[in-house]
C-alpha cells in the first residue's frame, strides 16, 4: 500500500461514519427528550398524517364533551325552574280547590284570589329570569342545538326542544287566554237557538253573558249553504261542521267536540221555511276566565289547572329524556376520546426503552468513532521518518 499525505482514506471512512452515527445520536436524542417518535414528516410522512387526523378528533371531543356537559347544565336549570312552576300550579289548584266549597265568604275568596295573582306574577318572573347565558330558556324560544361530535354532520348534533317549556303558555292560562292571548273554551255555557220566522228563518245564538249573533238562514237555502251561513255567523268562538244526518250541524270549540254529543247540534230540517221547525238547544263551550268568586268557577279554573299541570309534566319529561341521552353522549365521547388517543400514542409517542438501547448503542459507536478517526489521522505521520 502506498505511504500518501494528500488524500487520508482511512480517515475519510472513519469521519463518514461518525457522521452517521452522531446524526442517528441526535435523532435518538431528540425521540428521547420529546418523547414523540414522530417529531417531523420525514421521521414518518404516512404517521404523521394518520396521526393528525386522530389529533383532530380527540381534540374534537374533548370540546363535544363540554358541549355536552354545558347541554345538561342548561336543561338543569329550565327543568329545575319548571319544578317550581309546578309546585306554584299545584298551589293555585289546592286553592281553586277551598274556593270551591261555599263555607268562604267573599272575603275569603277575595283572599284566594289575591294569592293566585301573586302566584301568576311569580311565574311570570319565573320565565323572565330563567336563562343560561342570556338565553332564555322557559319562554317559549325556539329549541336549541348542541354540538356533541368531532364533526360537522348531523349525527353529531342533538337538539332540546324548549318550545313547549313555555311558561307564558302557564301565564296566560292562569289569565284565562291560550298562548296566543286569545281567550280559552272550557266553560260550558248555554247556547239557545230558535226560529224566528217562517219565511225568512232568523238562528239567533246567544252565549250567557255574551253577545247575540243573529244569521239568516232563507227557505231556498241548501245544507251547503246553511252550513256556510252558520259558520260565518259563529265568528271565531265556535266552528260549525256538518254532522253525519243530513240537515245536522255540530258545534266545536277550538276544533273540539262537545262532551254532550246529544245536545251540540243544531238541527235545521229541510229547506222549505215551513219545515224549518226544531232548531234545538245546544250547550257549547264559551270563553274560560279563572274566576275564584264562585264554586262553578272554581270548578272550572280546576280543569284548566289540570290541563296546565300536565303540559308542565309532559316539558319536564321531555328534558329529564334529553338530558340522560346526553349523559350517555358524555360517556360514549370519554370511551371514543380514550381509544382515539391510545391509537395516536402508538403511532406517534416513542418507545422510550427500544430508544434508549439505540441511543446507548449510537453513543459507544460515537465514542468510537472519534478515537478511530483520530488514530486514522496519525496513520501517514510515518512519512516524517522517511523524510529526515
């Protein structure tokens, strides 16, 4: 072998492995104090992506958790604001129950109708102050959805309905009007219906305590047109439908029949004036006022009562379901968010004992290295000899 000084071979060999072993040091090194195997995409380009994604998707449910949670703190407290609207309802029906028995006096009605109309303005509180981060929640709004998915399809939304945890509804019952303010049909009042001529057949309806309507019905008028006559002339307090005899009409009431089915019709026979002889009586539902002066009103309050209490109970069952399903969600988002990040950690996380033993190895391979490429420095120092 030729003595050369300009080009040192062995110590090219000894540098360039070095280099590999003080580059493969450094990766373990890095693995080590990150503890991630995956620290760039050239460490592992189809890892890193799949990894990401999974990153994605348990940050996606940890968020939907929240969401969740958040759900059940808001139908916690409409349902909890509702167990106090029922409890008030529970209180105005015990009440409409005493003001039923005649041993009260006016006063003592006066009494228990004072206490409904403070009961009636807490409620109306009640649905004013009821809210969850400025959203009201018992006052009839629009239902609400929650995000409970890493992703933006609708399985991974549920919405609460709200919209028949309306409290005003309650209100307004307690008032004596519907949900629209207009007044309510319970009240069984009287309905007189008669002929008036032979000629000209005048149906005048009269409610108790309430106005007189007058309809005139003509000796060549159809059933068809008896039928239109009468349902222009109700107005809006009652509907008129045909019944299933010829000549027959049926009175409703908020699309409602008669509970009296014998009596709630209005019987027009034939189309001559001449037979139009036996227009019958008729009870019909009137306007419902929650009225605690009288028995018969106390009575009556009763069944609007009833008929609150049991919408209240229908909300509150409708949130006490939404809110177990999202406590299930709260579970199945904690399993999902468990597995998703084993799953990354096995592609991403370093193996921190496989990695020590390359490290350790790159280490005495590094050491050694540099002691070879040191002695391979002084291999050609032997030309000196020759040279003196």
């Amino acid at each position: 072998m030729a003595m050369q000084v300009n080009t040192n071979i062995a110590a090219n060999n000894a540098y360039r492995n070095l280099a590999t072993t003080q580059n493969d040091l450094s990766k373990s090194l890095e693995k080590l104090s990150s503890g991630l195997r995956i620290n760039r995409a050239a460490d592992d380009a189809a890892g890193l992506a799949i990894s990401e994604g999974l990153k994605s998707q348990v940050g996606g449910l940890t968020v939907a958790a929240r969401n969740a949670q958040d759900a059940v703190s808001v139908i916690q407290t409409a349902e909890g604001s509702l167990n106090e609207v029922q409890s008030i309802l529970q209180r105005v029906r015990d009440l409409a129950v005493q003001a039923g028995n005649d041993s009260n006096n006016a006063d003592s009605r006066q009494a228990i109708t004072t206490e409904v109309d403070a009961l009636r303005e807490e409620l109306v509180r009640i649905s004013d102050s009821t809210n969850f981060n400025g959203t009201k929640l018992l006052a009839g709004g629009a239902d609400l959805s929650f995000q409970v998915g890493a992703n933006g399809d609708a399985s991974s939304q549920i919405a609460v309905k709200l919209s028949t945890a309306n409290v005003n509804t309650v209100v307004n019952a307690l008032k004596g009007l519907d949900a629209d303010g207009v007044a309510l049909k319970g009240a069984v009042q009287n309905l007189d219906v008669q002929v008036k001529s032979a000629t000209l057949t005048t149906v005048s309806i009269a409610q108790t305590g309430g106005e007189t309507k007058t309809i005139d019905l003509l000796a060549t008028d159809s059933d068809a047109s008896v039928l239109k006559k009468l349902q222009a002339g109700v107005g809006s307090e009652f509907t008129v439908t045909a019944g299933t005899v010829a000549g027959k009409y049926n009175i409703l009431s908020n699309n409602t029949a008669l509970t009296n089915t014998t009596d709630n019709k209005i019987v027009v026979s034939g189309t001559a004036a001449t037979d139009v002889t036996d227009v019958s009586s008729a009870n019909a539902v009137g306007d419902v006022k929650l009225d605690f002066s009288t028995a018969d009103g106390a009575a009556a309050a009763i069944g609007v009562l009833d008929k609150q209490l049991t919408s209240v109970s229908s909300a509150r069952a409708d949130l006490g379901a939404s809110q177990n399903r999202f406590e299930s969600v709260i579970k199945n988002l904690a399993v999902s968010k468990e597995n998703l990040t084993a799953a990354g950690s096995r592609i991403r996380d370093t193996d921190m004992a496989e990695e020590m033993v390359k490290y350790t190895r790159a280490n005495i391979l590094s050491q050694a290295g540099t002691a070879m490429l040191a002695q391979a420095n002084q291999s050609n120092s032997g030309v000196l000899q020759l040279l003196q």
